[in-house]
C-alpha cells in the first residue's frame, strides 16, 4: 500500500511539472512585432540603418547598392527640387530598404535631418517618386509638484524634467524671484507640455501652463495669458491677474550670489577702511553677461580706479542703475537698450577683490538700496479680461495646490 501511494506522488508531481512548463512556454513565445516605420511595414524588406559618415554623399551611399537599371546622376536630377541631397549631414541617420530576394535590390532611401522630419526616395517604379514628411507630434501634459529637493534644476532633473524647462521659468519669474533665495523644502508645483513624436519619442518642453513657488513664504503663481487674442502676446500673471513682469529685474546677473550689501558703513576689503558702500555686490564667474535691469538709455561708461569699467543707464526721469567692475563695455553712451539686454561682462577692474558686478541704484538722483525698495510694477491686468483670466486658471490653480498638497 504504500509502495503504491508513493507511485500516485510521483506520477502526481510529473504531470504538474508538464503542466507547470505547458504554462512557462505559452508565458516566452509572443508574436513576432510587425515593425512599421516611415509608412512601410519592415517584415516585407531587407532593412540597413546607419548614419552618414565623413566623406559619404548621398550619391557614393546609392551607387554601392544595387539599383537597376538606373543611373546615380539621374536619380540626383530627379529629386532636386524637393530633396537637395547637398543637405545630408555627417551623424545624421538614413535607412535602406532593399528586397528580399537574391538581388538585394535597393527599394527605398530614407535620410533623417532631424528626429521629426524625413525625405524618402523611393525607386521601386520606373519614375523615382520623392517626398518628404513630417511625424506626426502629440502633446502631454504633466504636473509635478511637492518640496524642492535642492536647486530648481536639481529638482526637475529628479523628476525626468528637461533642463529647458528651469530656464523658461526662471525667466518668468525673473521681476518676482531671485532663484539662489529658494530653500529646499520650498513648496512648488509646475504644470507644463511636453512633446512626443509618433506618440513615444520624447522632444522636449514645449510650453508652461502654470506654476507656483514659495518665496519667502509667500506662493507665487504663474499663468500665460493673451489679453488680446488677436495679437496673441503672452504675458504671465498671479492667481489675481496681476502681472509678474515688474518695470525692474531683480538681478544684472542670473545664477548669481550677493557677496555684499548696500551699507552706510562696511569695511572695504582693498581700501582697509571703513566706509559706505551704496551697492550690491554679485559674485559670479569672470566674464559672465551682465544685463540692464530695466529699459533705458546709457547715460554713461567709462573707467575709474575705484569703479574699473562701468556703464550708467538712465531709465526715466526717476530711476537710473549703473554696473561696476566689468571686464568688459558692450554698449555706447546714447544708445538705447532693452530689458535683460547684455551690457558687459563680469570682471575685478577697479577696486575688487575678485570677479563680481557692483549693482547701484539711483531714485530721484539719490542712491538707495535696490533690495528694500517698492518698484513699479508693469502693466495689469484690464477688467474686460479678468473674469476670464480667472475663469481659465481655476482648474490649474486646482491642479497645482493638488499635487503640492500631495
């Protein structure tokens, strides 16, 4: 009996081991994938990738294929008016799809300027038909928010985020936000477009629909809006649809630190003496662009042993700025210059101890500290758009404080 009971085990335990590898099999074998690319399905060609290599041209990369009865320079003829095949770059892809059969005969010739746009050449007929497409491009969008977990750009890099992306903001924000001022552990919160080609190959940011940041303790939102639809200019307002663009930007310099204050009484470093310095001192790295704060016109450059090469930009008849220590003047005196506009350069000339830029600020011809003071704000928001402004923001603003909160 139980010489017997062992048997029915055994038996037992071969047919679940068959039936367990029945179960393993059926899980590996999957159907071949019918690759479909450029509009032609891969299964019915014999399928070459490469890239252009230094020396190659279009017609030395054909003439090695096998092409009939057709000639290098009459295809090269053919195909100019819409495929100037000067245009092929060293690194850039192209694929051949040559026959099946013993003959291996070139079908088609596909070169890839970019990753969105392709020329095919097709010679399968008598007449050589060429034509170019573009992929076709989907839109997502993506929200993500929490605390920041260093620097902006540290955090979207933790999060997959393209770097563009820190840059775009930074230049929205730029009349509200001094970005080495945010803390980590600073709430934020960003929703934003990103496109992807044939719906999986990732190209990038493409636009920003709203953000917020805590500054200071204080939640700063961003939301483009057109006030005039017909000229489609987008401009970024708060949650109250005021505007974020302020008449002055906070720094002459982006991704820079305050290594002095404006001060009635500091202890010069090169001087050894105690004496006001009615500026703010920004490190950053020798040559970096310096930027005028505000529109306006230069009103003066030059150099001095204490300034080293400065310039001196008139805004209106209240406001004027001026740039100490550059290495470099990059404007004229009289000319005219735009927001954000280089000026000049980092540099130590004058009076410095290393590379910075000594930011001075002027207010009905006396100087001020440019960090204490309340400056104009742009233009806000008109009351025919409001209503709408805030109608367009509120299921955004709900997103952002969603996943903040999260």
């Amino acid at each position: 009996m139980k010489q017997v009971l062992i048997t029915i085990i055994v038996l037992f335990s071969l047919v679940s081991c068959n039936k367990s590898d029945d179960v393993l099999e059926k899980e590996i074998i999957k159907p071949a994938v019918k690759k479909i690319e450029f509009g032609f399905k891969y299964s019915d060609f014999n399928v070459v990738q490469d890239t252009i290599k230094k020396g190659d041209t279009f017609g030395t990369i054909i003439e090695n294929q096998n092409i009939g009865n057709k000639k290098v320079y009459d295809i090269i003829k053919k195909v100019k008016d819409t495929f100037d095949v000067r245009i092929i770059r060293i690194n850039k892809p192209y694929t051949l799809l040559r026959s099946k059969n013993k003959t291996n005969k070139l079908q088609v010739f596909v070169y890839q300027p970019d990753a969105m746009n392709y020329y095919v050449v097709d010679l399968r007929d008598t007449a050589v038909v060429v034509y170019k497409k573009t992929k076709p491009i989907t839109i997502k969008t993506r929200t993500i928010g929490g605390l920041l977990k260093g620097s902006l750009s540290e955090t979207l890099e933790g999060a997959n985020v393209e770097g563009a992306l820190a840059s775009k903001i930074s230049k929205i924000y730029a009349w509200s936000i001094d970005f080495f001022k945010l803390k980590k552990g600073d709430r934020f919160a960003i929703t934003f477009t990103e496109r992807y080609i044939n719906d999986t190959i990732y190209d990038g940011v493409d636009s920003l629909k709203a953000a917020f940041f805590e500054y200071k303790g204080k939640i700063i939102y961003a939301f483009p809006y057109a006030q005039n639809p017909s000229s489609n200019k987008i401009e970024y307002y708060d949650e109250e649809g005021k505007t974020l663009k302020n008449f002055f930007l906070k720094t002459p310099i982006k991704f820079s630190r305050i290594s002095s204050r404006f001060s009635t009484n500091r202890f010069h470093p090169v001087q050894q003496r105690w004496k006001a310095h009615k500026g703010t001192d920004y490190a950053a790295p020798y040559g970096t662009p310096i930027t005028t704060t505000a529109a306006g016109t230069i009103e003066q450059t030059g150099f001095t042993a204490g300034n080293g090469n400065f310039v001196k930009v008139k805004h209106n008849g209240t406001y004027s700025t001026q740039y100490l220590h550059m290495s470099r003047i990059l404007v004229r005196r009289g000319q005219h210059v735009n927001q954000g506009q280089v000026i000049g350069r980092v540099g130590s000339t004058g009076l410095a101890t290393g590379p910075h830029v000594c930011y001075r600020f002027w207010k009905n011809g006396v100087q001020v500290d440019a960090l204490r003071l309340k400056l104009p704000n742009g233009e806000p928001m008109s009351g025919r758009n409001k209503d709408q402004f805030l109608k367009v923001i509120t299921p955004l603003k709900w997103q952002l404080d969603s996943v903040s909160n999260l």
